[in-house]
C-alpha cells in the first residue's frame, strides 16, 4: 500500500470503520510512513475538537414560532367528501345541477351524471371538489403499488446480462483496487466466522485445496444492491471470485444447469447448492469454474461444510 492507496482510508480508520483486511494493510504502511502518520494525528485532533464542542439546545420559543411561520393546512379530502355527501342529501337537484357542467369521465357514477357517468374534477362545486380528490388519492394508490413492486424487484439480483456485467464489474474493482480480501485466512473455520453479523445469513466456506482450488480468504461486497459474501481461492496464478447469495434471491426459474459463459473475457458460472445461490468469476478458463463446482459440490454433499 502507497500514500495515494492510505489517505483516502485514515478518517475510517480513526472512526474504527474500516474492515479487518483494510486495517492490517493500512497499520503496516503507517508503521513505515512518518507523513501518513501525522495525517492520522490530524484527523484525530479534529475528531477530538467536534466531540469537545458543547451541546446546544434549541430555544423554547423556537418549535411554535415554526408552527405559527407555516401556512394553513389544506382540509382532509374524507371530510369535504362527507360534507358534500350531506349537502347532495339536502338538496339533490341543487347538487345535481351543478355537477352538470363538470367534465365526466366513464367508469365513475353518480347523481346527475347519468349512467355510466362520472361527477367531474373541474367545475366549482363542493361534489366536484370530493370526487376530484377521490381521483387523485386513486392515482397515488396506483403509483404506490407500483413502487412497492419495483423496489422488490430490484432489492433481489436479475437474471439478466446487468447483474452479469455487475458481478464482472465487482470481480475487475476488486482486482485492481488490492482490496480483493478482507480476511485473509486458508483456515474456514477462520473465515466462516468472520462474516457473522456483517451479512444476514451464514455462507458455506470450503477449503478446497486437494482440488486445486486454494481457499485465501473473503471480502464482504455490494452487489445487486446488496451486500453479499464472496470467497477467495486461488487457481494455479488466477483468483477465482465465488458471491454466496441466498438462494431464491431473485433466481428462480433460472437454468441452473447452464454451463460457465464469458463476458468481457471473463469466466461466468452459476448453480444453486445448500440452500445458496453461487456466482463464480474469474480470467481462468471456463473450465476452471467448472472444475470449482463440481469440487464444491462434492464437498457439500458430503456435509462437510457443517460445524
């Protein structure tokens, strides 16, 4: 690790916010760097002086002077349609009349309107007024609905080539940054561990080595907008990226059986095992993904991964 790779990590740092890995390079550095090591007593003076700063209460007045700066509120639209029921009770000729003149819409009845009709939301009266705001409070319910049910769909990892080309794109980030392992450890009893209460779920860790696949560690990362455990192994001289996801995260209905693909040059594969959904990575052949599979496969059903 460089100055240039260090300054950008010190504030996190200094916050106890920076993960294992990130932390031990970054000690390392500072016990070698004296510049590096007045950056960290800087930002550890500053974070000093803000805690230092005495805390202030707002005034007692302030809260109702706000309230009594803000405008009037606008009336509850389920009380100006009861009262414009009750005045359509009192006098139905008076209130059809008037709803007359408003523009109609089909799908919507009501007295005066005719059949099949719709009292409007131009005209003046207290009805229209009720039925306009019915119609807008329709239209936001829609609206809602189909943000809730985008937002389901897009908490979970598409089947598409975006989420191809995400995982890929986190594959390459990792690379070059150096940061492609947050614990490094050949240990799974060492590594399982440590991604306990930093993700939701327990990913199974094999140390593959007896089939050429050496376990070096793990990193948490951000994909699919989530974030996901990915295990570390080494390939003869390639790194080979596994993402443990959930199974049913957006997956089902996928071919699971589809052999490994390329994109940009890089090695794609996916399958669902143990209850997880794996994606593998790597610049390797094709072949080395399907190799880390069929390893790992063996070793899961064997339960080995228990304990």
């Amino acid at each position: 690790m460089n100055c240039d790779e260090a300054r950008p990590l010190i504030d996190a740092s200094v916050d106890r916010e920076l993960s294992a890995g990130d932390e031990w390079r970054l000690q390392r550095h500072l016990a070698e760097c004296a510049l590096c090591q007045c950056e960290v007593e800087a930002v550890r003076a500053i974070a000093m002086a803000v805690r230092s700063v005495p805390y202030s209460r707002a005034p007692a007045g302030l809260g109702a002077r706000i309230a009594a700066a803000l405008p009037p509120t606008v009336p509850d639209a389920t009380e100006a349609h009861h009262e414009s029921m009750d005045a359509e009770r009192a006098h139905p000729r008076k209130s059809g009349a008037g709803r007359s003149q408003w523009l109609r819409f089909p799908g919507f009845g009501g007295a005066g309107s005719g059949k099949g009709g719709m009292g409007g939301i131009g005209g003046t009266g207290s009805g229209g007024t009720s039925m306009g705001f019915g119609w807008l409070a329709g239209v936001v319910l829609v609206l809602c609905a189909l943000g809730f049910v985008a937002a389901l769909n897009l908490h979970r990892p598409a089947e598409g080539g975006t989420f191809v080309d995400e995982i890929v794109a986190s594959h390459v980030r990792a690379q070059i940054s150096g940061r492609d392992i947050d614990v490094i450890s050949t240990d799974r009893h060492t590594v399982k561990p440590w991604f306990n209460g930093k993700i939701d779920y327990a990913p199974p860790v094999e140390d593959l080595a007896s089939a050429g696949y050496a376990l070096v560690g793990g990193r948490l990362d951000y994909v699919g907008r989530e974030r996901v455990a990915v295990l570390v192994y080494r390939y003869r001289k390639h790194v080979i990226d596994l993402y443990v996801f959930p199974a049913g995260d957006g997956q089902s209905g996928a071919d699971t059986q589809a052999p490994p693909r390329t994109s940009d040059g890089y090695a794609v594969a996916r399958w669902q095992a143990a209850g997880m959904t794996w994606w593998a990575v790597s610049d390797a052949e094709p072949d080395a993904l399907a190799g880390l599979r069929a390893a790992l496969d063996q070793r899961l059903a064997g339960g080995s991964s228990e304990g």
